[in-house]
C-alpha cells in the first residue's frame, strides 16, 4: 500500500480531549495548518467521484475563469479533519454532524497553507442530548477566506 496511511484507534487520544464540561462558547480551538496538495485534492475528487477537469486536467484549468487548478468547494471535509488535531473535541468517537451551512468564496488551490479559525458558539442539552454550535473558516496562506461555516454536532455522554 502507497501513500498515508491513518491512525484507526480513534480513542487512543480520548483522554486529551475536552469533556462536555470543558468546552467554552467564544473559545478559540486549536487548529494546525495543512498544505493542500494536488495528489490530497485528486485523491478526495475520486473518492467522492467528482472528476471534473478542474481538478485534474491543467490545460483545461488554466483556460477557465480560475486560471489554474482548484481543489473541490467541498474540500472543506477533508480541511475540517487536515486542520484539526487528534485530540479536538469535534473528533471525538461518537460525535454526529447535526447539521451545517457553508459559504464559499474562493477556491483552495494545490500548494495552499490552509488554516483554520475554529471555536464553539453555543452548547446546550436538548431532548437528553448534548449539542454544540460551532463556528468554521478557512484561509490560504494570503489571509483569503475560502470558506466558512457554522456546524451543530450532538456530543457523546
């Protein structure tokens, strides 16, 4: 086998991570930046099964309005897990995406820095379960917003 492979014991950082009484609305969570490369973006592209020509034919690119390669708007999926590390929060088995609402503004490029501003809104218990409002953007290397997003995830006990 080629290429990264992932850790699979999900839990090995659980005890690093925020209890549900630890998590502070307004604080900002700590991310680390993340180099976007062309083989991370095709790979994603194939995965997903969105081949479209901007993200793998170069001479097609550099003819469109985007003068070059780009990465997949909702290359925000694999940033969100690239940018955040192990022992945050948002990775904690068990935690199921609520909902989200995104808002692109550029295209993240192959060779991009990506980094990520991340803190929690809100939380609160509804129904007997425990919710956390969370706020999401991503630059490039130039400062530029590539996206940004508010998310709710419903948090294990």
């Amino acid at each position: 086998m080629t290429g990264t492979c992932f850790a699979t014991d999900f839990w090995k950082d659980d005890a690093r991570r925020k209890t549900w009484e630890q998590i502070v609305p307004g604080e900002p969570r700590e991310t680390i930046p993340y180099t976007l490369t062309l083989d991370a973006i095709q790979k994603y592209c194939r995965v997903v099964g969105d081949l479209h020509p901007l993200y793998f034919d170069q001479a097609y690119a550099n003819s469109s309005r985007y003068q070059g390669l780009i990465a997949p708007p909702s290359i925000h999926i694999l940033l969100m897990f690239a940018c955040t590390p192990a022992h945050d929060w948002m990775r904690s088995p068990g935690t199921v995406n609520a909902g989200q609402s995104w808002s692109y503004h550029i295209p993240a490029r192959p060779g991009d820095t990506i980094t990520l501003q991340a803190r929690a809104l809100d939380k609160f218990i509804k129904k007997d379960r425990l919710f956390v409002v969370h706020d999401n953007v991503f630059f490039n290397q130039h400062g530029q917003v590539i996206c940004a997003g508010r998310g709710w995830t419903i948090r294990p006990f």
